[in-house]
C-alpha cells in the first residue's frame, strides 16, 4: 500500500480517486497504488471494519499476497463475509451458521423420510381399495348370476 504524495497534481488525482475503505479507516491518503483498494472499495467501509477488527489490515494485506492473483477478489469477499459473521457471532462465527445449516438438512432429511413413509402408506392403502371395489365387483357379478340361476330353476 503506498500512501505517499507522489509528487504534482495531487488534488486532481484525489478528486478522481476516492478513499478504499481501508486507507478511509486508517485516515491515509488512498492513490492509484493502493493495493487493497480494488477489493475494498469505499462502499465497503462497514464491511471492511468488521474484517478490520478480526484480521487487522496488515493481516488481511498478507492474506491477499498469499493468495493466487485471480483469487484475491474472492479472498477479499470471503475476508469482508468473515468479519460481518464475527461481528453478529463473536462465539462461533462462521461455524455457528455451518453448524446451524447442517442441523436444518437434518431436519429436513427426517422430515423428508416421513413425509415418503405417509405417502407409501397411502399408495398402499390406495391399492388395496382399488382391489377391494375389484374384488366386490367379481363378488357382485357371480352373485348376481348366481341369483339369475336361481330363478331360474324355480321357474
């Protein structure tokens, strides 16, 4: 992060160039060699003092140099998500909502194990009334015929 004056034109360029949240945060001039700039943008500012409090810039600054080039957007992002977690769950963070979600599939995989078991129990319940009205049909035709024969042999 070069925070120095450069030389002439300044306030042109300071014009053009608005503060990134860090160089905001830490009241240092931002110029067009800002490092953290292109991640963290003024826009930024809350998301990137809940990161502050969390990595400290010169963490956060190492974490990007570590990281591969075309990655470090992601980084940034992922290092802004960490911080607004740890701010809302000092205790668990980012773990607290993973912890959560897992419980929730859990539920829903129970819940979605019973929901089948009904359904199973009345798709069987359903066949077995199709065969009963099948069956009390055959019933209903061989009585009847059987009647007809009846009747007929006492005619």
């Amino acid at each position: 992060m070069n925070r120095e004056g450069g030389g002439g034109g300044g306030q042109a360029n300071s014009q053009a160039h608005a503060a990134c949240a860090s160089c905001k945060l830490q009241r240092k001039r931002c110029d067009s060699s800002c490092e953290l700039a292109p991640f963290f943008p003024a826009s930024k500012y809350k998301e990137f003092q809940n990161a502050h409090k969390v990595f400290g810039v010169s963490n956060i600054q190492k974490l990007l140099n570590a990281v591969e080039p075309e990655q470090r957007s992601a980084a940034a992002e992922t290092l802004l998500l960490e911080g607004t977690i740890r701010r809302e769950d000092p205790i668990y963070g980012s773990l607290g909502i993973i912890c959560k979600l897992e419980s929730e599939v859990e539920n829903c995989k129970r819940e979605l194990y019973s929901v089948n078991h009904q359904l199973a129990y009345f798709k069987e319940r359903e066949h077995l009334m199709q065969q009963k009205e099948q069956l009390e049909g055959i019933l209903d035709a061989e009585s009847s015929l059987s009647l007809n024969k009846v009747v007929r042999r006492s005619f």
